[in-house]
C-alpha cells in the first residue's frame, strides 16, 4: 500500500479516501474507492453535492490500494480468550484483555463477543464487568467488544462438552435463575443454553423481549423442542454439529431447525480441521447458506505454541491440531483465527470468496441486530474494515477509519 498526503482540507472533520480497491457491498465485490469521513463510511456523491469547494472536498489522504479486496472488519461472535488469557479467569486483568483485543486484529477482527464458559455465581461476579462494551478501542489499537457471550451454566449434563458439570444447572426459575447466577444482564449480547431444560422455554422468551440473542447448544433437545424454542424467541445454534445430539432422519434434533421454512436460525460453524468435517461443512451450508456464521472458538491457546493452557479452571492440553481436555479427547475450544476460517470455507465448501467474507463480517453483525453500522461497508456504516489480498491473507485493519494494523510491520 502507498499512501499520498492530499491538499488539506479547511474542515477540522477527518477524511480518507482508499482508490483502487474492490469494496464488498450488498454481497458483491465492486471495483470503486472507499471514503470515510470522521470514523465513517461516506458517499463520495453527497460530499460532492453539500460542499462547495475543491479544499472542502480533498481528503487529508489518499492510499493505493492496489487492487486488492476490502471487507467489512470480522466480527467473532463466540471466543473464549486467545494469546494466554482465558476470559473465564476471575483474575484476569484490563490489560491482558487489551492484550487480545489488540492481537485480534491482525487475524481482521474488528470486534468480538468474549465469551465466558460455564462458572460459580462468585466467577461472574468477579469477572463479568470487565467486559464492558467498548466503542473507541481504536485507540489504542484494539478489536470492540460487542457485549458478552454466556456459553452455559443452563446447558445438558448429557452433552457439556469441556464445560465443568458441577455448576451446571436449570433456569427452573427463567430469567431469575439466570440473574441469579450472572448478576445483571446489561451487557449480554448472547446466550447459549440447552432449551430442553426446565424453564428453558419461558428463559428464552423473555431473553428475546430484553434483546439478548438466544442460542442453543450443549443440548440433547428433540425437533419438536426446538421448534418451540424457535417460536418462543431462539435465533441461533452454537457451534452446529459439536456437542448437541446427532441427526437422525426420525428426530433431527436442533439441526433439525434448518429444515423449517420459517424461524431458521442463525448456525455458529467452526472450521479448523477438527470440529467438523469438510463434507459437513458443505452439507450444513448447502441447507442454510444465510444462516452460516463463522466463529473461532478460541480459547488461550491461540497465537501460542503447543502447552498447556486453561478454559474456565480446566487444564487443556493445546496440540497442534487443536486443544483437548488433559488426557482425553474432549475438543475444548479451538486455536483458530477467523481469517483462517475464511479460507477454510472457501476450501471446504467452493463457495465464493463474497460467501465466506459475509459469513465472518455481515452474518454476525445480523445476529446481533447491529448489522446498520457493523458488519457493512454501506454509507453511514461504522468504518471498520480489512484489506486482503487475492488469497485472502490481511494486510491492513482500519477501526473507525484509524489503522490498527499493518501487515507490512511484520518484515
């Protein structure tokens, strides 16, 4: 990338323009410039018709990109911490959490979702409000966070995966019995829960009136619990094929949602070679490709060498293929980046690069009702964007149309 200073302007507000790109908009890649004007995406047209002079209009910079692919800033949904921090550690710190919102956006994430995994009512106490939702975290060159996701207690015994059985319980009470255990809700994005559960039912419904996304997962839910589940409010499936009981043609279970032709929801798919099988992969997309949210998974592993490491209390034996709870096979997270997931898709499935780049930007941002001003680079959306090569490698991430990385500082 070449950058040139242009005349500047008179005006006090920001202005950059990015030429030669391909911008992805409404799906498709379209050769054309990008501009932001004070941390937005703007029209070039409507710039040019409300100013009135050629100093007014000229940007503050200019930067070649060279032909190469910008897409809106991937959005995770669903990870557990990264680069030696777990989320779910009540110790933890501000600045380790910095630490991996700043690491995350060489990976193109440009805001995330932690994610805290099954814990006492003392864990949420002492670690939930330090993940309060952040909206300048630009400056200091670091990934938002979009608001909590709380992967459990309320999940099955039957299918808790790396999660630790002894405080799993039921929301017997609804929304009470979740208040209970996490304190206020306020800054909860996401929730995943078993819906077969009691109380479940009315949890999910009254979650749905508060605006917080219900999720299933760690779940043994026959189709016709699922189904109410859709119709009391539920939204989407946490990470779809792992830890929720398999598909049969006489009960499909929860996957059995994707089969509706209404209330189909959202699905979290983790593709780093372990969770799900490549044919999987296709034939899940194939069923639903507009639910298809990409997600990490990742837990403190990522961005480290093979160790040992923990999620939620848990000793996990990071591989390197993939992290397993010590001494067994029970897959405990991931140690995947989202651009690599990108790759993957397009890998597993043959689906377009236009595809995968909305399945790990635009169809999280859905998910969360934010998709106006994240997860698109539509004018007036927020300019948190990724520049990528023609083998979707990143070179540049831009939060709030500031420059948070650049790939070239690593030679």
């Amino acid at each position: 990338m070449s950058a040139s200073l242009a005349a500047t302007p008179s005006t006090s507000v920001r202005v950059l323009k990015i030429e030669n790109v391909r911008v992805l908009r409404q799906g498709k890649l379209q050769r054309t410039s990008l501009w932001v004007v004070d941390g937005k995406i703007a029209d070039p047209q409507t710039r040019f018709w409300t100013l009135s002079t050629q100093q007014e209009l000229a940007p503050h910079a200019v930067i070649d990109g060279r032909g190469c692919i910008a897409s809106p800033g991937f959005i995770d949904i669903q990870l557990n911490g990264g680069f030696g921090h777990d989320f779910s550690n009540p110790d933890i710190t501000e600045q380790q959490i910095l630490d991996v919102a700043q690491r995350l956006v060489a990976t193109g994430v440009t805001a995330f979702c932690p994610t805290l995994v099954s814990s006492s009512a003392d864990v949420y106490s002492r670690v939930a409000s330090k993940y309060m939702r952040t909206h300048n975290a630009h400056t200091r060159k670091a990934a938002n966070m979009l608001g909590l996701h709380l992967e459990g207690p309320f999940i099955s015994t039957e299918r808790k995966g790396a999660h630790n059985e002894s405080v799993l319980l039921a929301p017997v009470d609804g929304i009470v019995s979740l208040e209970q255990r996490y304190g206020a809700l306020d800054n909860v994005a996401i929730i995943t829960l078993a819906p077969e559960l009691e109380g479940a039912m009315d949890t999910i419904q009254a979650l749905s009136a508060k605006g917080i996304v219900t999720s299933a997962g760690h779940s043994v839910a026959d189709v016709n619990t699922a189904i109410e589940a859709a119709d009391r409010g539920l939204t989407m499936l946490t990470h779809v094929f792992n830890a929720m009981g398999p598909f049969h043609h006489r009960d499909p279970g929860l996957i059995g949602l994707l089969g509706l032709t209404h209330n189909r929801p959202y699905y979290g798919l983790i593709l780093d070679g372990l969770h799900s099988h490549r044919t999987s992969a296709r034939i899940i997309r194939s069923c639903h490709p507009e639910g298809l949210v990409l997600v990490t998974d990742a837990m403190a592993g990522l961005g480290l060498a093979p160790a040992e490491y923990v999620l939620a209390g848990e000793r996990v034996d990071v591989k390197k293929n993939g992290a397993f709870l010590v001494g067994t096979d029970t897959i405990a997270g991931s140690i995947v980046t989202m651009d690599s997931c990108v790759r993957t898709l397009i890998e597993y499935t043959g689906c377009s690069i236009e595809e995968a780049l909305v399945a790990a930007s635009t169809r999280p941002a859905q998910v969360l009702g934010i998709a106006n001003r994240k997860g698109t680079l539509e004018f007036g959306a927020d300019a948190d964007f990724v520049l990528l090569n023609d083998d979707l490698h990143v070179l540049h991430t831009y939060i709030a149309g500031e420059l948070v990385f650049d790939a070239s500082t690593l030679h």
